[in-house]
C-alpha cells in the first residue's frame, strides 16, 4: 500500500513538474483567443462560438485525459463553460486553448 500511495505521488510530482497538459505542449486547433470568445458569450451565451468552445474545452478534457489515463472529477458542459469564462475573464491575452488546460488541471 506504501508503494502504491508512493508511486501515486511521484507520477503526480512528474505530472505537475513537466507540464505535459501544458497548452504549449499539445496542439490543438479550434480554439480562439479569450477577449473573441468573452465577447460573443457576452453578446449571447447562445452564441455560436460561445457554445463552440465550450464544446472544444469539453473535447480536449476529455481527450488529453483519456489519452493520458487521468481519472478526474466528474464535469458537465455548464460547469466548463463557466469555469472558461472565469479563466479568460482574469486572462483575457491568453486562448481558449489555455483555459482548456486550467480547468483540466483543476479537475485533476
């Protein structure tokens, strides 16, 4: 049990200190810069591409934690549309891609 919770711990450790869900590292297409998407969610939380990246941030959670076989805390479609508006709202220079990353990490 030692060695389980320790290994757990190291591979944590790893996680975190190479970055490998760092947006620099995995290329995606698709997402948009944060002052596009906040904008069009402020016009309309219908709006298409509102909507869209929410889709996107979804898809790359999903992706980036299947691929890399990491268990995380159960999420729907509002919550990761809130949590992304959050993100760009207090980094609005950075993308959706970004803030896809930042949720996936807080879900970790």
């Amino acid at each position: 049990m030692k060695r389980v919770c320790f290994a757990s711990f190291v591979i944590f450790g790893l996680i975190q200190n190479i970055g490998f869900v760092s947006a620099k590292e995995i290329q995606s297409v698709g997402h948009i810069a944060c002052g596009t998407f906040l904008a069009a969610c402020n016009a309309d939380e219908l709006d298409l591409d509102c909507q869209a990246q929410t889709a996107y941030a979804e898809g790359y959670i999903s992706g980036i934690s299947w691929e890399y076989e990491i268990p995380l805390e159960d999420f729907d479609g509002d919550t990761v549309k809130y949590a992304l508006i959050k993100y760009c709202s207090e980094n609005p220079l950075t993308d959706t891609q970004e803030g896809a990353a930042w949720i996936l990490r807080q879900l970790m």
